[in-house]
C-alpha cells in the first residue's frame, strides 16, 4: 500500500526568475491578436496556429504567467525523487526535497546553461551537471564548483543556484506550477473546473496515483487544436471515431442513434477551463472490470446525482492551458509546444489508490487500448490535427477563417451543475479557451513590468 501523504507543496522565497540581464528594448516585439479571435461570433484566424511571431508569444504571455501541469504528487515517496519535464519549452526538474516539499527548478545550469538533470526520473541527492561538473542540491543550490579557486573573490556559490519555479501547489494529487510571482493561486484559477476535476479526482479518500509510466509521443499540429478539443469538441466523436465506436459497441454494429443524439452538458470556464459530458448515456464504454469494482452508490453519495450521472460517467476536458483529461479512460496529459507546428503528448494513466491491483491494471489496458499513442481513439484524433495543421501555411488557406459558432449564445447556468455550461454539441468552451488566450496575449506579463 502506498503512502496517502500527499506531499507540501512551496512557495519559493524568490518572486521571480532571478539571473536575467537587462534586454535592449525592441529586442522582444508583441502583436494584438484582438483582430484574429472573434471569441464573441465565433471566428479564429489560422495565423494563431501558424505564426513563429506569435508562438514565441505565447510562450512569454500564455505559458509563463499560467499555471502549468507538472507531475503527480505519485510520483514523489522520498526525498530526491525527481521527474524532469517541460514548461512551455522551459526544461523544468520537479522533486521532493528533504522536508518532504515539492520544488521545481529550470532545468538548466548557470554556467554554460546545458542541462543538469538528463534523465527523466529517478532518486538523487543532488543534480550534478555533466559539462563541468558543477553541482546543485535538491533546493537548487550551487554546493560544487570544480576548480573554484580559479573565480575572483566576488564569485558567491549561493549567487548562482538554479533558478527555482515561484509557485508550485497541488490539487488532489496533481502538481502544477507557474512562472508568474504575482500568481492567484491554483485553488482560485480553477474555480468552478475544479468541481468536475473531482469527477475523477475524489472517488474516496485515499485519492489517485500513476501508474505504468508516462507515454511520449511527437505529434505534427498546434497544440492548442488539441488543448481546445478536449476542452470543447465531442461534435467530432460520431465522425472521428465512428470505426472505433463500431468496434467497440457491444453489438458490434454500427453505433445506435442513442449514442449519435446522445445529449448532454458542456462546461465554460471564464478562464478558459472546459468540460464536456453526456448526461445518462445509454451506451457505457468504461473497462467492464472497472465498472464492476465501482459502488456507484457510494460515489452518489459523495458526488451528488448530477456528477455521477455526467463527468464522471464520460466526457473531456482542459485545464487551460495545456493540460487535459478524460476521466473514463484514466487519461490525464499535457500537450508540450514545440514550436508553431508540433506537439510532444505525455500521458499517465490514472487510478484510484483503493483499486486491487487487478482493477488498476485493466484501467491501463484501457486507457491504452483507446487513448494511449496506439490507441483506436488516440490515432483518430491526432491525425485530425496534423490534417488540419498540414495545410493551414497556404497563404489562401492561412486568410480564410475557422468557424466556432455551434452553440452560440447557448451558455446558461444549468441548476444541475455549477458555473456557466451549453450543449454537449457545442463550441461555447472552444469560445472561452480562445477569449482566455485572446487576453493573456494582449495582456503584459509580471516579466514585462519595468524594474526600475
Ligand atoms: S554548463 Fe554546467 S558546469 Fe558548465
Ligand atoms: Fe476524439
């Protein structure tokens, strides 16, 4: 049995990223993007999924200053545990230190600035870089400098430490951080999305865990068009993955029109959040093992009807920006950017810590079967993005407008569930997921702020 100490998580006595000089001004140019989202009548401009200019952007307005999926608390027993993992394309080493604190550092040492942790995960006492040796301890402190003597006198180890994330804090067992010193924190930034987090996230008390691993897979396509569909697309489920409902109907035919009409809610989140999920489905498409184990009473009891009967039962989601899940399929990743045009997939697979070991593994296999790299629902969608983004650089192509309309004026407060939600067919979350980017990209960051 695994420890349910969920690790403390810190807040870093620095306010910001330390060790930058000053930049000449016009070095970094922002551009207004109020002209390429019309959240508000559903228009988007294929330049936001195109543009180097714009992409260098996003990593200083969007991804900086937002709250980033690191890990899961997990992943974490002992003290030097590490996992090494991206934000935005920030190199970023997530580890517990001795006091049993989750920290994260840039990855990157001070001197010539290679990395000072290769490896993905693993148990150390320090993270000695392999390009000269220097050496820092598990709060990023510099204890090691081959050849000191050879530094002036005004040389000070302590100067020179990684550069720590400011904030990192948990939610239910899932880590994040940000960049941004002035951040609300996590708690506040999800607000009402944390409600249908819990779908997944607190089934009993003893909570969640990862297990077989993390999945990476390099996909060609935007990362937002993956972040925006999980956050508001089942309208493509019925064409998509027509094959794969097929096949995985207990008929083996053709999907019912129960399943095609399925209805249902979609959650909008005024930060960008989104969720979707049929309400009562007729057709269930958990892991049979799963479902068996699961005293759905009980959850009724702990989650209320509503949840029990929508999220939890099926559905999509994003924590904006760049985190998503599925909560039937025990798929919790991130979409890394890696520049304009690609994205590295990292996935879990996530389960209940009070699952016997033979329910956990059949979760796995299922989460593997649909959504992990091979998965029959996993390979549909990813080719989507790659189609659509293979041919968004054509300059005609790149002019002409994506429609986000579906669903439009359809948000509402529904008594059943909390915050603003529309249809289950609807592009309302894709609206918000876009106004949300729309402001932070014309919005300055903490970074941007004149020092002086
Ligand atoms: S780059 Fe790390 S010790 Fe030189
Ligand atoms: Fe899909």
């Amino acid at each position: 049995m695994t420890s349910t100490i969920e690790p403390a998580t810190s807040r870093a006595a620095t306010t910001a990223p330390s060790g930058a000089l000053r930049r000449p001004d016009g070095l970094i140019r922002n551009l207004d993007v109020a002209g390429l989202v019309d959240a508000e009548g559903g228009l988007l401009d294929r330049a936001i999924f195109t543009d180097e200019q714009l992409y260098r952007q996003e990593l200083r307005r969007v991804f900086a200053p937002s709250w980033l999926f690191l890990a899961h608390t997990h992943q974490f027993q002992k003290p030097g545990d590490f996992f090494t993992t991206y934000m935005g394309e920030d190199p970023v080493i997530v580890t517990m230190n001795k006091d049993r604190e989750i920290k994260a550092f840039l990855n990157s040492c001070r001197h010539r600035g290679a990395r000072v942790c290769r490896a993905d995960s693993g148990r150390t006492k320090n993270f000695t870089c392999t390009y000269h040796g220097w050496a820092y301890d598990l709060q990023g402190g510099l204890v090691s400098v081959p050849n000191q003597d050879g530094y002036p006198e005004s040389f000070r180890r302590e100067d020179w430490g990684l550069v720590e994330v400011p904030h990192v804090e948990t939610y239910k067992g899932l880590i994040f951080g940000t960049w941004n010193p002035e951040s609300v924190s996590l708690r506040e930034s999800l607000g009402d999305m944390a409600w249908y987090m819990d779908a997944m996230l607190d089934h009993d008390d003893e909570g969640t865990e990862v297990i077989g691993g993390v999945h990476k897979w390099v996909l060609d396509g935007n990362w937002k068009l993956a972040a925006e569909q999980f956050a508001t697309d089942w309208y493509h489920v019925n064409m998509s993955h027509a094959s794969a409902l097929q096949v995985m109907s207990p008929t083996g035919k053709k999907p019912k029109d129960e399943i095609v009409h399925r209805t249902g809610r979609q959650y909008v989140d005024p930060n960008g959040h989104g969720a979707g999920f049929p309400v009562h489905p007729k057709n269930r498409f958990d892991a049979p093992t799963v479902h068996e184990h699961v005293d759905y009473d009980a959850l009724r009891e702990r989650l209320g009807d509503a949840r029990v009967d929508g999220p939890l039962t099926n559905g999509h989601a994003t924590v904006f920006p760049n985190f998503s899940y599925l909560p039937v399929n025990g798929s919790i990743r991130i979409w890394h950017p890696k520049g304009p045009n690609q994205i590295e997939v990292w996935a879990w697979t996530i389960v209940d810590r009070s699952w016997p070991d033979e329910v956990k593994e059949a979760q796995r296999r299922y989460n593997l079967r649909t959504f992990g790299p091979s998965g029959i629902f996993e390979q549909d969608d990813g080719e989507n993005w790659s189609e659509c983004q293979s041919i968004a650089h054509g300059f005609i192509t790149n002019g002409v407008a994506l429609n986000y309309q579906m669903g439009i004026d359809s948000e509402r407060e529904d008594g059943r569930f909390p915050g603003v939600t529309s249809e289950l067919y609807s592009d309302a979350a894709g609206r918000a997921f876009y106004a949300r980017w729309r402001t932070l990209m014309n919005t300055p960051a903490w970074h941007e702020e004149d020092p002086s």
